[in-house]
C-alpha cells in the first residue's frame, strides 16, 4: 500500500518561485494527484488537514500526528553541547533548531532575544543551515547580539543535539509556516519548554 503523509504548504512554496498565481495553482493539482493516487493519506494534524482539503482533496484522510523517540539526555551530553558550543557559564540559553530561512520567523526569534539582552547575559543558539543564513547573521550583528549567537550548523549527532535541547532554558520556534514541527516535540522531550505563536 501507498501512504502518503500531508505536512506542507505547497501553494505558498511554489508560489515563491515563479510568483505565478496560476502556476502555483496548477502544481498545487499535481500535488492533489499524487495524494488521490495513495491507498491512504495522512495529515499531521486538523489543519493541516484542512489545508490539503482546500487544494481540492476529496477522498478518506486520516490525522496522524508526528511523534519523536522518547530520550533522556545525560548530564554528560549537556557537557558535552556546553563546551562545543561554548555555554559554560550560567548566561540563560535560547535555542533554535531547523531551516536557517526567514518563513521560520527567525526575525522575530532575533529582535525577541535582542530585547532580552539588554536585562539579561543570554545566549542564542541558532542550529541548523538555509538559505538565509547571511543575511540572519547580518541581522544579528545589526541588533548587536552577533557576539550572543551562536550559529551551530546542521547538528547530525544525536547525542550533541540531545544535550543542546537539554542545555537551553528555552526553545524558541515561533514559525508561521510550519504545522506540526517535529522539534517542538524534540525539546519537550529533552525537558525544554518551548515558545510558539498562539494558533499557529
């Protein structure tokens, strides 16, 4: 059988690359083909349910949320992301983690943490690689936080990024774009308290 799991917004992709209404629209069909092709369809959640409904899917559709593997991170991880990534003192940390691209409201993740500079001697992790991650490191230097962030890459080892979960006192993820974010669930699981935007 053929699964097909719904989690994207493909209108508003490919209206970004040839910013063609139509054109979009016409992939956006494409996409509903493939979905209508499937012996079942998932969706991560209700909305995004009904996003791929409002594309013109018709058929059966099931919620199937996104899960993570339960972890535990141990102290010696959180050492560990603490001397990679030079948090070793007791300055709070706020992190990211995902695409370095402005639909993930990074925007609003670095004038926030600027703000919270200026009361406190925070740290900002920012991990994970895209497209905008010169001009958020332009961003950065411009808020006067530069010397504050911390770009860490794509972080493939588990452990590191267990212990980096564990070592931030917030995870900040206030995306628009996305709709069931895996990461989210990543730092709950890790113990880390998360900030989002209402209704997102």
């Amino acid at each position: 059988p053929l699964v097909g799991t719904f989690h994207s917004k493909y209108y508003d992709d490919f209206l970004k690359v040839p910013r063609s209404a139509p054109l979009a629209r016409q992939l956006t069909r494409q996409v509903v083909r493939f979905y209508e092709q499937c012996d079942a369809v998932w969706a991560v959640n209700h909305a995004t349910g009904d996003v791929l409904r409002s594309y013109g899917y018709t058929g059966e559709m099931q919620v199937m949320e996104n899960g993570t593997n339960p972890w535990t991170p141990t102290q010696a991880e959180r050492d560990d992301a603490s001397a990679r990534f030079g948090l070793t003192d007791d300055a709070p940390v706020l992190l990211f983690v995902g695409q370095i691209n402005w639909k993930k409201n990074l925007r609003c993740v670095l004038t926030a943490a600027a703000q919270y500079a200026q009361t406190s001697p925070m740290r900002l992790v920012l991990a994970g690689q895209g497209p905008d991650e010169g001009a958020v490191r332009a961003l950065a230097e411009s808020l006067g936080i530069a010397d504050r962030t911390v770009f860490a890459g794509h972080i493939a080892d588990r452990a590191l990024l267990r212990g980096l979960y564990a070592r931030a006192d917030l995870f900040l993820f206030p995306s628009l774009y996305d709709n069931a974010p895996m990461v989210v669930r990543e730092a709950a699981a890790s113990g880390t308290p998360s900030i989002v935007v209402r209704g997102s």
